[in-house]
C-alpha cells in the first residue's frame, strides 16, 4: 500500500500512465499530456508499460475511471507484474484509497510524482526545506489512507473513536507541527537570500524562465562561461544560480530558475518562493522556449500564466526560441491545401505567424548547444539592459 509518497529507489519501477479524455480535451492533446507524464516518470527512474485512456465527460469522483475500464486496467496489471499505477491529475484522497483498494498496487498522481523528482533532485538546504514542506502539505490531507488497516478498531469504554482515527489525529498534530517548523526555516531562509540579493548592489538583474528542459541552464552556461548542471531531464535544476556576466562593458546579474510546466502542483508554487522571488525582482526576463519541441506553443502559455500568477509586473521580455539546431518540419506540396499543423511551419513561416504579434517583446532565435545566432542574441541582451541601466542611473556616462 502507497504512503502518500514514494520514494523512487535505484530499482527500475514499472508502471502504467492513465489519463481521462475529459470535455474540452482533444485525444492529441491527451497523448501529448501523457507523453509529458512518461518523461516525468523516465526523470523519476519508471519504465513505462502501457498508457490507458478514457474518454469520459469528466473524471469519477469515486474511482477517477469507470468501473469497467478500472476492471481492465486492474486485470492487466495482474497479468504483467506492473509495480505502480501514475494519473495524469491531481487525485483526490478517497480516490486514491479506492483506487489502491481495487488495483492493490502503489498509485501516485501528476503531484506525487513531481514532488519524488523535486525531492531527488534537491542539493542544497533551501531546496530540500522548499521541497518537503510541499511534500507534507501535499501528504495532510491523505493520511486517512495509512490508516485503512484500523478503520474498523474500535476504542475502549467511553471512547467514541476508534485507535486509527486516534493515530491519524496523532500523525496530523506531528506533520503540522514539522510544516510549521519548516515554514518558520523557510522564513529564515528566505530572510538571508533577501539579504544576499540587496548586497548585490544595483546591478540590473535578468532572470531566465521557461519551461522545463529548454535549455536554461545551457543558455546560462554559455553566458556566463560557468558550469551550472544541464541535463536532459524534467527539472534538471531546482535552485537558483546566479552568476554576474558582462557584455561588452555592461554587468548584469544573471539568474537560472526552476522550470515551470503543466499542472505544477501549488504546494510547490508556494513553497518555492525563494526561486520565484528571482522572477519578482528581476528587471528583465529572458523567456527561453524550445522551438524543437512539437508542443512549444503550449509550453509558451503555460509560462505566461504561471508568470501571471506570480508577478503581477509587466517587466519587459526578451523571447529566444532555443535548440533551433533541433528543429525540423515537413515541407507540404505547393498543391496541397490541407491546413498547415504548427509543427510542419518552416522556421521562416513561423516566424511570420504569432510570434511576429508579441508586442514590443524581442524574438531571438538561437542554438545554444551550436553556439548559433548567439552574437544576436547577446546584442539583443545588452540593448536591453543597457537601457533599464540608462533608467536607473541617467547620469552615468560609460555606457555613451
């Protein structure tokens, strides 16, 4: 039985990914979803066996599928030795103690699984404070289901509840007190990096946002001539990095942050805002997308409004399309009137569609692997905080 959080271990887990084709919810765009969610699980060290769907007008509110494609998914699962189910959505607690119930295998939703990779991949003390104070937030609400073995236990004389709700109530007071413990650490925490950022005098300061596995990390390598961990995986990095760089004879503060994607649990929007306070207080932020990617569109919004969501600021964007060294598309005939999917837009043509409608915003195509189109793009950025410089400090005249 799950205990509200697994940890992954060096042993390679199987497991099945489930997802509901609810209303308002394409099957391409279920695949996609779930696809996301196979490369969450790979990150976590989970193969993958097989993906089920359902389309359904909305979720069960009891069993999150329909007892028959339950049935399937649970007669499927004694057939082939699976060890976890994953869901493609946050589940409720009664869900998820039914779901276990019938399937009789570890079951982790979208959160739960984020939050294992946030904890595997947390190095340094702010991280792994942020990181479980969102896991027992997460875990609060579920403790009914460690409990299940006693619900029938039955106290003594006088006692109108039995020894698992006693024992929940017990596990509830000892995880709000850690969560108070840790928010009260978090505060100190939070406290000393305010602290670090005032001592960095005023530099302008740039923060790099974007999806995860865009290549952040890459980008700021490659400007920083520093050596920040990048990998090929979900949330690579977790703490912010900031490095000063100089461009031309301008410095700036230069600042990596965690990456954003779709569904991220709040607990950890909450808990994060140490990171998120380098977004808050950046003077210019440098969006990176990766272009290469089939669903970068989608990427892109979900990063505008997560940014909404955290900053109310309207701060002034540049917008670099990444990994263009990875971009290909499928030239249609000159008589073939089928509509054009955005993936199969030369880059060209792309660059003629939306995102010749982004404002006053910049647009930079790069490959910051190849080191391609990078002069533009480090023109672009000294322009820019050149001028919030010119701004801040209109007398200074080394910049003229």
């Amino acid at each position: 039985m799950s205990q509200g959080h697994v940890t992954i271990d060096d042993r390679k887990e199987s497991c099945i990914l489930i997802s509901v084709i609810a209303q308002g919810v394409t099957e391409a765009q279920a695949t996609e979803y779930v696809d996301e969610l196979e490369f969450l699980a790979e990150t976590a060290g989970i193969y993958t066996n097989k993906k089920f769907f359902q389309k359904i007008s909305k979720p069960d509110s009891k069993t999150y599928l329909g007892s028959g494609k339950l049935e399937e998914v649970r007669m499927y699962i004694n057939a082939n030795d699976i060890d976890l189910a994953i869901f493609d959505d946050e589940l409720s607690p009664s869900q998820l103690r039914n779901i276990e119930r019938i399937l009789e295998i570890k079951v982790l939703d979208r959160n739960n699984l984020i939050l294992d990779i946030f904890a595997s991949r947390a190095r340094t003390a702010s991280a792994k404070t942020q990181v479980e104070l969102a896991r027992l937030q997460y875990l609060l609400p579920r403790l009914t289901r460690l409990w299940t073995h006693l619900d029938r236990e039955k106290g003594g004389i006088g006692m109108r509840s039995g020894a698992g709700e006693t024992q929940i109530e017990i596990d509830r007071r000892i995880i709000q007190d850690k969560i108070s413990a840790l928010q009260k650490k978090l505060k100190a925490i939070d406290k000393q990096k305010s602290v670090q950022r005032g001592n960095r005098g005023q530099l302008v300061r740039v923060a790099l946002v974007g999806y995860t596995n865009v290549g952040k990390s890459t980008v700021m390598n490659m400007l920083s001539k520093s050596e920040v961990f990048a990998e090929n995986k979900l949330f690579a990095t977790l703490d912010t990095t900031v490095r000063k760089v100089v461009i031309q004879n301008l410095p700036f503060l230069l600042a990596d942050t965690v990456g954003f994607i779709r569904k991220l649990p709040h607990q950890l929007v909450d808990s994060f805002k140490s990171t998120l306070d380098e977004v808050r207080e950046s003077d210019l932020l440098v969006h990176i997308l990766d272009i290469a990617h089939p669903n970068f569109e989608d990427h892109y919004n979900v990063v505008c409004e997560t940014l909404a969501e955290i900053d109310k600021s309207d701060k002034p964007t540049i917008v670099v399309f990444n990994k263009v060294d990875a971009f290909t598309y499928t030239q249609k005939d000159e008589d073939d009137l089928t509509p054009v999917e955005a993936c199969n837009y030369s880059l060209e043509d792309l660059k003629k569609t939306w995102m010749s409608k982004l404002n006053d915003t910049k647009c930079v195509f790069i490959s910051a692997i190849d080191k391609g189109n990078i002069e533009e793009f480090k023109d672009v950025l000294y322009k820019e905080v050149k001028i919030i410089f010119q701004e801040r400090y209109p007398y200074h005249n080394f910049l003229y």
